[in-house]
C-alpha cells in the first residue's frame, strides 16, 4: 500500500495503524499527489491511500493521473464532508471508494481489504449525500447521456445496473433477479466493458444521473 497525505503525522497515525493488521504493508509514503506516480511504478502497489488537499498536486489530479494508466492500483480517498464535490470527481476518475478521516481504525482496515479483493467501499450515508450532489448542476445534459449510455446494455444488464446503484451487493442482486452469483458477476463485467467503466461505483453513478433510481426504494 502507498500512502499520500502532506501531513507527516497522519501518515505516521496511518502506518501504524495499517502495519499492525498483519496481512497489509505500507510500501511507501508520499507527501505530494507529484510523487505518487514515481512510487507507484517503483513499488507496484494493490492500494494508493489518497488524500485530497496537498500543497502541490492534489489528490484528484493524481488520482486522474494514475487510474488513466493500464493496471493501476485501486485508489481509496481520505475525505471530509465539506469536500463532496471533489470526491464526486474523484469517483468519477476510477477511485474505489472513500473514506473520512475520522473513520474508526478497525473500519479502515477493514476497507483497505475491500479494495484488495475488488469491492468498492462506500458509505451508504455519505453516498447518498455524493449522489445528491450529481443532481445539482446540468442534471438535464448529465442525464440524457446517462440514459444514452444505459441504451447499450440488454434487458438483463439494466437491470442489474440498476440493482448496483442501488448499493446491492452480488449476492443481493441475486436474490432479487433469481439469478446466481456468479451469472451476477458476469453481467456486472459485461456492463463495465460495454459502457468503459472501472468499477461499480461508476455504474451507480451513472444509473443515478439517468434518474433511473426508485424514490420508493432508497439506496442503502
């Protein structure tokens, strides 16, 4: 794992917390989004721990920078509330999830494994206050390219988009759709490969700008 946060005690905190779980290495740290490239390339990390706010570049451009290029590490944003405009973009970018700096220790240990396996972590209350944000500005462009996009995928695939933003997990969207796990999984490929997505939050994303999602069933 690399971490990225200009304050060298967060990082320390960071460190210890993370080297004591026994299945998670700190590889390396970075004070600056300019140096996580370099690192990256050095020592092929599975996460990069990003902070968002750093005197030189900052953490979204960074993260832009790094999930653009093949076989990139997942990326997990440390973020505050104030700051939910920029995770959107992050998101956006290809991050993982995010988390808030005040998030238990035992919380973020558990989510850096998430990431590890390939799940996207993301809390449902924070999401909400995330997808709220989506609706905000140039709903009706954002939308119609939305739903554009959405067109692509067949009956079945829409559906289970439709389930991912929602929250659902696999397992979930399997109950609901009376399908297996593994046909889940096989459909959720086929809609990031069909729509060029890196992951489920994007599809979310993208299933909440098309306006697809129910009033009536809120997403967890």
């Amino acid at each position: 794992m690399l971490l990225v946060d200009d304050d060298p005690l967060v990082r320390a905190g960071l460190r210890m917390m993370l080297g004591g779980a026994g299945d998670l290495r700190v590889v390396a740290e970075a004070g600056d989004g300019a140096e996580v490239l370099p690192l990256v390339d050095t020592h092929t990390p599975d996460v990069v721990l990003m902070d968002i706010r750093m005197p030189g570049m900052d953490g979204l451009t960074a993260t832009e920078a790094l999930r653009g290029r093949p076989s990139a590490p997942e990326v997990l944003v440390l973020t505050t509330f104030d700051a939910d405009q920029h995770v959107l973009r992050a998101l956006r970018a290809g991050a993982a999830g995010f988390l808030l700096k005040d998030t238990p220790p035992a919380e973020i240990v558990a989510a850096v494994r998430q990431v590890v396996q390939g799940n996207p972590v993301l809390s449902p209350a924070v999401t909400r206050r995330l997808m709220d944000r989506v609706a905000e500005a140039g709903e009706d462009r954002r939308g119609s390219g939305a739903r554009a996009r959405l067109a692509r995928l067949n009956e079945r695939e829409r559906a289970v988009a439709l389930e991912v933003g929602r929250g659902r997990s696999n397992a979930e969207i399997g109950r609901t759709l009376h399908l297996g796990v593994s046909t889940v999984k096989t459909h959720v490929s086929a809609i990031l490969t069909k729509l060029d997505l890196n992951n489920r939050v994007q599809i979310a994303l993208l299933v909440h700008d098309a306006g697809l999602l129910s009033e009536d069933e809120p997403t967890r």
